[in-house]
C-alpha cells in the first residue's frame, strides 16, 4: 500500500492550480499503462488505484512542485516536480524527495488524461 502513489501523494497548498505549462492542470482522471490509475479532485483530494489496492489522500501542485501525503504514508510527505506535454495530456512526475514507498511508483510514472 505504500507503494501507491498515495498521492496524495499532498499537502493541499494550491490544489488543482496550473503546473509546468503554465496552463495545466492536474484535476481529472489519469492513467499509466495498466499499472496505475489515479483521480486528482479539485479540493486536493486523490484517489489512486495499484493493482487491486486502492489509496487516498490529498495532494497539491504550486507551480511543478507537487506534494502528497495520505494514510498510508502517514505524516510522511512526498515531493515531486511535473511536467506536462505541450497539449496537457501527459504528465511526467520526478522525485525530489519521499521517504515512502510511492517513490518507487510514483518517483518516475508518466500519466495519460483519460
């Protein structure tokens, strides 16, 4: 369950607000591969689902700095940057700094909108 993005892999600070492109935006639904599928909500909440496990939290994006946090990591944040493609379709994820097991999902994932 670590492993999961926990996505929440946030601290809500700037939910749903723009990233790398200046324009993007992370609320919605995304997908990468067959490997995990994951819902970012608008008031910073996520749900995401890892194989058969399925994990909330809440999340927040300030620019291409993202940070999650959620129950299965506990208080135990994690930092990302963001990119998006030029048509904010895809959204490719970096670790900066997560002492979690999401970082080994979630450290180097690249999301598709659905």
């Amino acid at each position: 369950m670590k492993r999961i993005l926990a996505f929440a892999t946030l601290l809500v600070a700037g939910c749903g607000s723009t990233g790398g492109s200046g324009n993007c935006s992370l609320v919605g639904a995304w997908k990468q591969q067959t490997v995990l599928s994951a819902t970012f909500n608008g008031d910073g909440s996520y749900s995401a689902m890892f194989g058969s496990t399925t994990d909330t939290g809440m999340w927040s994006l300030n620019g291409s700095a993202f940070s999650t946090t959620d129950a299965a990591c506990g208080s135990s944040p994690g930092t990302y940057t963001v990119s998006f493609s030029s048509d904010c379709a895809t959204a490719t994820f970096a670790l900066v700094n997560d002492s979690c097991g999401r970082a080994g999902t979630l450290g180097h994932a690249v999301l598709t909108r659905q």
